[in-house]
C-alpha cells in the first residue's frame, strides 16, 4: 500500500513546517509527516523549508544568521503566534504516536552540502529513539551517502528534480543510487510514469515522489501503485487511497 507523507506537515492545510501542520497530519491519520531542516547560528537544527525567512515568516534574512531562540521567537505566516520549531520539539511530538518521519537535510544557505546539520540530525534521533522510525531524504548524493553510512534509518532516499534525468539519463540515476547506496528514490511526481517506475523496481529500488497535491495527480500515483507519495494534502490523499 502507498504509504502517505504529509509534505511540510501538509503545506495546503496548514502552514508549512509549523507544529500546528504536523499535529494536524498526525491527527488527520498520516503515515508519515516530512519536514525540512537547516543549521541557526548557534548550531541547532530548526525546521523551515527555506534558506532565507522571508516567505514564511514575519522576518526576513538568513535563517542561519539567528540563533535558536530569536528564530523560536519569530511568529510563522498564519500560525497563531507558533515561531519557527526546533527539530527537537517536532521529535517529541512524532515520538508520541506510531507514525514516521522523513527529515529533509537542506544545503547550507551557500548551497553546498550540509554534513554538520545531518550529524546533528542523527544526535536528536537517537535522543528520542527515533532513528528507526525515520527516512532521510536528501538532494546532495554525498549527504544521502553519509546517511547510509551512519545506518539505523528506516530508510535513506535520494532525491532527484525532472532536470536531473535530461542531464545524466535514466543509467546516471541508478548509478548514482548505486554509489550511495540508497534503498529508495524519489522525483517529482510530473517525471513519474510506469517506464520510470518498472526500471527503479528493478533495479531493487522503493520508489516516491512528492508533488501530488490534487485529485489527479494524486489518483495517477495511487494507480502506479508507488511505495510512499509525498503530499500537501495528506487528508485528500488518504481518502483517496481509503476509495
């Protein structure tokens, strides 16, 4: 069964990245809630999709330029006052219930791969006991490697944009899956088609995509019979899975 990921929390609910979102997707029945994580200034992995404050928040500047405390401070865009969380207070909350977790590890806000913030990442997992219970899913090849290395995980996947097939081709992508030694792949769900899907199969990989936020796109994901979709509506999502 394909199992479903709250995006964000579920970006289109709630807002994005906030304890409200994952609360809700927790509540709603999701079987995972994924998030994403950056360093702040003082070394503590926070929860935010973005390098940069601006859009999701009442501030603006790099997230890394503040500390845990002043980003904690901050209110998100339609979140009732909620600041930026802590990757911390996100763990606990998932830590009371059965559901899993995929943390993103982002580039640092230069772009370059983030080794530091994945250790850091792993330290709160094993604080919480929830190394088992979570994937790591990540863009840079290297960072996913390190993440496999570290083994534990429920699982570690590496993510790949449409562009990234044009650029290296279907052999490139496996091999790089190949090298890092991933157990799963994940693309957006607009590159996703049964030719994509049967070749990662083969190729003994669990396969995802995120993207799949309405009816349709949803249902052609369900049809492909995918591993694990990742989603901004998880209640629209499971009740079409529940069909």
């Amino acid at each position: 069964m394909t199992e479903i990921i709250a995006h964000r929390g579920g970006a289109i609910l709630w807002p994005e990245n906030s304890l409200q979102a994952f609360r809700g997707a927790i509540a709603a029945g999701a079987d995972a809630v994924e998030c994403d994580v950056h360093l702040s200034a003082d070394g503590e992995a926070m929860v935010m999709h973005d390098a940069t404050l601006d859009r999701t928040s009442n501030c603006r500047g790099a997230l890394a330029e503040r500390s845990a405390a002043e980003l904690a401070a901050l209110h998100l865009i339609g979140a009732g006052g909620e600041g930026v969380p802590r990757l911390s207070e996100l763990l606990e909350l998932v830590a009371t219930g059965h559901g899993g977790l995929q943390v993103e590890v982002k580039a640092d806000r230069n772009g370059r791969l983030d080794l530091p913030l994945l250790e850091k990442v792993l330290a709160a997992l094993d604080r919480t006991g929830l190394r088992p219970r979570t994937e790591i899913i990540v863009f840079e090849a290297e960072v996913a490697a390190a993440a496999v290395a570290a083994s534990g995980l429920r699982n570690v996947a590496w993510l790949f944009s449409p562009p990234m097939i044009r650029h290296i081709g279907l052999e490139g992508i496996l091999a790089t899956a190949r090298r890092t030694g991933v157990r799963m792949v994940e693309t957006h769900e607009a590159a996703m088609d049964a030719e994509l899907l049967g070749a990662f199969r083969g190729a003994g990989l669990r396969v995802g995509a995120w993207g799949a936020n309405h009816a349709p796109s949803i249902r052609r994901m369900l049809d492909l019979d995918l591993d694990a979709i990742a989603t901004d509506d998880p209640v629209l999502a499971l009740s079409l899975r529940a069909a």
